[in-house]
C-alpha cells in the first residue's frame, strides 16, 4: 500500500499530521509518539516576539470537546530557532511551522526569519489572529484582509503557504476562494469555533476571556462539511481537521476531499492518537483494497 500524498511539491509519507498548538513544537510529545511515523508535525504558532497568552483560566471541558483562549502564548521566533528547530531536524517527518500574527508585517517578520531554514518544509499561516489594525477582526474573517495577507506572505515566503481558515465566516467557500486567487498553495481547515460556558455555581464565565476556540469529537461533522465544500470550490490542496478520533474519521475527511488530515484536541486524550489514526487508515486500505491513500480523496458519490 501506498500511504504517501503530495502537498504543494512536499511529499508526506503517510496523510496524517498534528494540529498546531495542540503538540507543542514535538518536543513534549517525543518520549510518547515515534515522530518517524508521522507524515508532519505542524507546531505550536511563532510569533516575531514572545506572547504571553491570555490571562486564566483558558481551558474549559464541554460535553464532545474542549475551549480554549490560550491566546497563543508563545516564545517567540528566537527561541523557536535555537530550540525547536534543532530537536525536530532529528526525525525523518516533514516539518510544518505555524505562524501567528497581529500586524501583516508581524508574519512577514517571522516568514523572513524561517526562509533559510532547511529543515522547515512548509508555513501554515494562523489567520485567525485579530487585526489589531483593522479593529482586531480576524484576518480570515474578511475576504479582502485575506487576500492582502496571503499576497504579502506569499512575496516574501521561500517554502510553500498553508492558509489556515477559520470557521467563524458566512461562507467558508469565499475564504477558499480568495486564499487560492491569492496565492496560496494550500488550505488548512477548519480552526476552532468560537464558543462560550458559563459556570452556573459560581455565576462566571469559564474562561477569563468569556469566549474561547471549541475543538473535539463535537465539531466533526461542521468540519466534514466546510473541507467538502472548499475542496468543490477550490483546486488546491486541503488539509482537513476538526475533531478526528480515530482512523474512520481520517478517512471521512479524506473522502470529502481533504489529501490530509490534522489530529488535534485528541493528542490531549490520548497521546498516541496520531500515531494511531495513521495506523487506522491503513487498516482501511487494507480492508477495502485501496492501494493508494490517493484514491480515497474526493471520492465520496
């Protein structure tokens, strides 16, 4: 069986990656999961400068999935250079860097830094981040600030761009659509969806930014539904996420027309679950004769 897929000129060996900010940068993971057997870590977003993240509590449990408002603390780019990139150079998988931003001339920062680095086989770039000049909307939440974003990073960027689409928009295939005219050599999707939980007992929100990104089991089929609809509009490469548990739902994103997939809030359940989810879909290939993990993309009838 053949589990390898193409992304933009990159080959993976197999279809499956980790979802940015819930692996770390690998390192946290490395004494549970083999990284050999994954096609891609994708890591946690790199700032230009450090962020400290949203003030807690920002993690809440909800019925099929979590919330979070980590704000995306991070150590920066400098850090992420000496320390991260060296660790990962070590295994034989690809290596994805997310990228997170509130200015476009913050990613711009960031995509510069990372142009020499060998070891980085792609950026996926986080628009979900708030604009902080353009009243703090969401880069992926407006058309046109996304097309302006995928422009700029694109003119500066030495490895190919994932755009990484945020849910939270009227028409996903709108976003597909200017992030392709754009540019960009690929799609990531979808991001949390923005949620809220309010402790009854206490008569507070749970979180201490009142709202936070709700992923897990629970979001599955909204995702599902958004990959099917921008891999109908939109040529290029996809990679689909949003609650994947197991092999089976590898494969659902697959057929809906995603080449890849994203394990996420399930590495905090199990931490074998990427490893495992790989592992589930070569056991599908191997019940149903598929000997090509290619033939399964786009396939639904």
């Amino acid at each position: 069986m053949n589990t390898e897929v193409t992304i933009a000129g990159v080959t993976l060996k197999n279809p499956v990656m980790t979802a940015s900010g819930t692996f770390g940068s690998g390192m946290e993971y490395g004494e549970f999961v083999d990284l050999n057997q994954l096609g891609a870590v994708v890591t946690k977003g790199v700032a230009n400068v450090p962020w400290p993240g949203n003030p807690t509590p920002r993690v809440a449990e909800v019925y099929g999935g979590m919330l979070n408002a980590i704000g995306l603390q991070n150590p920066g780019i400098d850090v992420f250079l000496e320390r991260d990139i060296p660790f990962l150079k070590q295994y034989d998988t690809k290596v994805i860097v997310n990228v997170c931003g509130k200015t476009v001339e913050d990613y711009v920062d960031v995509v510069e830094r990372l142009g020499d680095e060998q070891g980085v086989a792609m950026l996926e770039i986080n628009v979900s981040c708030p604009n902080v000049k353009e009243g703090a909307i969401a880069f992926g939440q407006n058309a046109d600030a996304l097309s302006h974003i995928t422009k700029e990073i694109k003119r500066h960027a030495r490895q190919p761009v994932i755009m990484k689409l945020s849910p939270n928009v009227t028409d996903i295939t709108e976003m597909a659509k200017a992030a392709e005219a754009a540019g960009a050599d690929a799609l990531s999707m979808i991001n949390t969806i923005t949620g809220m939980k309010i402790d009854i007992h206490r008569r507070k929100f749970a979180l201490a930014n009142k709202t936070g990104g709700m992923s897990g089991p629970a979001i599955k089929p909204i995702a599902v539904r958004m990959v099917y609809q921008a891999a109908q509009a939109v040529k290029i490469p996809i990679i689909g996420m949003g609650g994947i548990a197991n092999g089976e739902d590898a494969v659902e994103f697959l057929l809906a027309g995603a080449t890849a997939v994203s394990v996420g809030a399930m590495n905090f359940v199990n931490p074998y679950a990427a490893v495992q989810v790989a592992e589930g879909i070569r056991h599908y290939m191997e019940e149903y004769h598929v000997e090509k993990v290619t033939d399964l993309i786009g396939s639904i009838s």
